[in-house]
C-alpha cells in the first residue's frame, strides 16, 4: 500500500505517505503546489477589503500586510494538516488556503456591519467548526459514502468555470479571452502535456511545475508580467498578529457558522477525495476529526491575524489525484514556502506576479480529475436505485439551479448568499437530506449488520 513506510531517503517515497525523499527533489513539488493556488489563496482577501472599503471609506486597511498574513497562516495551517498538533490535522496531503467559499457572506457581514465585526464572526464560528471536528465521531456515521461522493464531484464541476476564467485571463480582465490570453493558457497546457508524456519515472509528476515555468517564460517575453510589486515589497516583515479589535454580533456569527458547516463538508469531500485518488483508500474517522479541527480552529486563527477563514484547497486536491505524489515531508516544502512568503514579502510578490491564462492553463486538467475522481466514488458506492436517485438528483439540483442564481431571489438574503453561487453547498444539503429520508436498499442493510 502507499501509506507504507520506508525508511529509506528515496525518490520513490513520493508516493508513500510517509518515509524520507532527498530534499533537492522534494522542494519542486512542494513549490509546485504553492504555485498551484498562491493567486487564488490570495484573491479573497483582495475582494473583501476591496468591498469594505468601499462601503466605509473610513476605513484604513493595510492591504499588504493582510496578504503577507494570509500567506503564513496558509502556511502554517498546511503544516499542522501534514504534522498534527494533538488531535489537530488530517496527517493528510493537504494545503490550506484563504476559501471563496467564504466570499459572499465576508462581503455581507463587512459591508453591512464592519470589518471589525466579520473578524468576530470568523473567530467563533471557526472554534464552532473545530469543535464540531473534535466531535465527529459522533455525527460521522449520517454522512454516507455516497453523500461524499457527490460533494466531492460537485467540488470538481465547480471548479472547471474557476479553471476556465483563469484560462481567458482571469474574472474581471479588461483584455479577458483576448487571443494572447488564449495562445499563453494553450501554450501552458500544452507544455503540461508534453512533459507528462515524453518525461521518464518520477519527472512526469512535475508537468505542472514544468508548464508554470515555460508559461512564465513566455508571459514574460509577451510583456504580460508586471514586476514593480516586487520591488515595491519590503524584504522581511513580521506579520501583525491582531491587527483589528475583533467584534461579536450574533446576526453576523449566525450568517458565518452556516458558511463554516459548508465548508465543512467540502473539507470531508477533499480529504475523501485525498484518500480516495492519492492513497486507494477510505478516509478514516480520525482524518475526518483531525482536518476539521484545523479548518475550524487555523481559521480562527487567521481571524486573530485579520484575514479571512482558511479552508482545504480543491486545486491541490486535483494536484495530489493527477500525480498520486501524498508525500507529507515533500508537500511539507509548499507549507514552508507559504510560511517563508509571508516573511519575506518579496517571495510572494514574485508568486504574485504569475498571470492567469498561465495558471488556467495548467489547473483545467487538474480539475477534471477531481470530477473522475468523484465518478469513481460514485460507482464505487454502487448504482443501487437509492444511490443513483441521491446523485442525480443532489447534482442536478445542485449544480443546475446555481446557474440560473435567480431561481433564489424570493429566499431571505443570508440564504442567497450560501445557495445561489455554491453548488457544493446545495448538493451536500440535498444529497444529506434524501440520504437520510430514502429507506436503504436491503444489501446496504446487510453490510450495516
């Protein structure tokens, strides 16, 4: 099995979980699952503050040092997911990072109340959420293999529209699916491809590092990468812990626990999808306890440094399915960067500056091996009746009605925000709830007993 450990220091221990490999070839796997998510683990943030502000012009923010926060904290959650602090972490090949998940009810709460007020909310409802994990023993066994299975696909079809924007030049580009956006993500994916097919042994797990570079390059002589906010970053910076005076009010802290039990159940979706496409596995109680206290508890965390809830990072649960590298003393090389970036600003700035179409062109297949994964959960949960009516109609409902959003206006506003753009949301509430309303088949029954 691939959760075996040698106690050898070698290359072929990438696809064990545990065990020793020479740490020359483990940072560029490691840096390659920093680059993986390092614009979308900082885009939140940037979304947020940009929407306070402008509903308080009032308010002073230090945009710079929140993403310098957002960073170590990122680093420093991914770190206790691989290493685990007590019963805090999965021992799992996770990366942390700030969610969208997040996004709209951050916007809400800062823009309706204050940011003072969105820090409180994230403080207790992360504490909320780790301490729901700590309990998961309890609560686990009404969450059936088939409801992970569709969460886990409706992760994957979610983030194909993320992959393609990046592709056409990002949300909101001015020159977005301009033919030089097209021809850069093309020349990327393409170089992802080639590398995996014509490279040998262990190097085919690094075409995506190999595409981001070769797209890099190119960006560069296509005058697409800006790199004044490297110079402008500071060398080394402490990051400020307690930036804001948190505040607590219970409308706010309501509107945010919801969002964290949905993140909740796309965190068990990307475990399961972690021990499912990296490890041939079920995930077990422990992992499912051990990842949720560090999304619930880092997240309350990075509240205390001012920035947004962290959660597990899909685009890297794509990374791990495509290449099947669960190393944790490889991976542990990202979360060291992601700590080493929020240290030294220049680091992230230099990540920062790596265009879109780059990144579409290289996250679009991982993405879709999410989606295969979730299929192959799916079937292997068996197509009983039960089980073929959850999935069809968790994803139909799911991720149909978030494409017509409009189909939620008469729902109160706290409700909108959650349902309308999250089709994990909506597929993990309806697959929970038909799964415990429809009688088991009889073989379901007889594997219970």
């Amino acid at each position: 099995m691939k959760s075996e450990t040698n106690s050898s220091v070698s290359i072929d221990n990438i696809y064990q979980l545990d065990g020793k490999v020479p740490i020359a070839k483990a940072i560029p796997f490691g840096i390659q699952h920093v680059l993986a998510m390092f614009v979308a683990n900082l885009a939140p943030i940037i979304i947020v503050v940009g929407a306070a502000t402008a509903a308080n012009p009032d308010l002073d923010i230090d945009l710079a040092s929140l993403i310098q926060n957002a960073m170590f904290v990122a680093g420093i959650g991914s770190l206790i997911q691989l290493y685990p602090v007590w019963k805090i972490g999965s021992r799992l090949p996770v990366i942390m990072g700030i969610s969208f998940t997040f996004l709209a009810s951050l916007i809400y709460v800062s823009t309706n109340f204050n940011y003072e007020t969105m820090i409180g909310a994230i403080i207790v409802g992360g504490i909320i959420e780790g301490t729901l994990g700590l309990l998961a023993k309890y609560w686990r066994k009404f969450i059936a293999p088939i409801v992970s299975a569709c969460v886990v696909t409706a992760i994957g079809f979610s983030l194909l529209s993320v992959g393609a924007a990046s592709f056409g030049g990002g949300n909101g580009a001015s020159d977005f699916g301009s033919t030089r956006n097209l021809l850069l993500g093309t020349i990327t994916l393409i170089s992802c491809l080639s590398f995996n097919s014509l490279a040998k042994g262990f190097w085919k797990q690094l075409s995506v590092l190999f595409g981001l570079i070769v797209g890099y390059i190119i960006a560069v002589f296509m005058g697409m990468v800006d790199f004044s906010p490297i110079a402008e970053a500071s060398f080394f910076s402490i990051p400020k812990f307690m930036p804001f005076k948190p505040q607590f009010n219970l409308s706010a802290i309501i509107a945010m626990v919801v969002v964290f039990l949905v993140s909740a159940a796309e965190t068990i979706g990307d475990t399961t999808a972690v021990c499912a496409g990296g490890l041939g596995r079920d995930i077990t109680e422990r992992e499912i306890q051990g990842s949720l206290a560090c999304d619930g508890f880092l997240s309350a965390v990075s509240g205390l440094f001012g920035c947004a809830p962290i959660t597990s990072f899909s685009q890297n649960v794509g990374l791990v399915t495509m290449t099947k590298v669960v190393n944790r003393f490889t991976i542990m090389f990202g979360a060291l960067t992601l700590i080493l970036a929020g240290l030294f600003p220049k680091i992230g700035a230099l990540f920062a500056t790596l265009p879109e179409p780059v990144l579409g062109g290289c996250t679009i297949m991982m993405f879709g091996s999410i989606v295969v994964s979730g299929i192959g959960m799916i079937a292997n949960c068996g197509f009983s009746q039960r089980n073929t009516t959850i999935a069809a109609l968790s994803l139909s409902i799911g991720i149909g009605f978030t494409q017509i959003p409009e189909i939620y206006q008469q729902l109160p506003a706290l409700f909108r925000d959650v349902f309308s753009s999250n089709p994990v949301a909506n597929v993990f509430v309806i697959a929970i709830v038909m799964s415990l309303l429809l009688p088991k088949d009889r073989e379901e029954k007889i594997k219970e007993n």
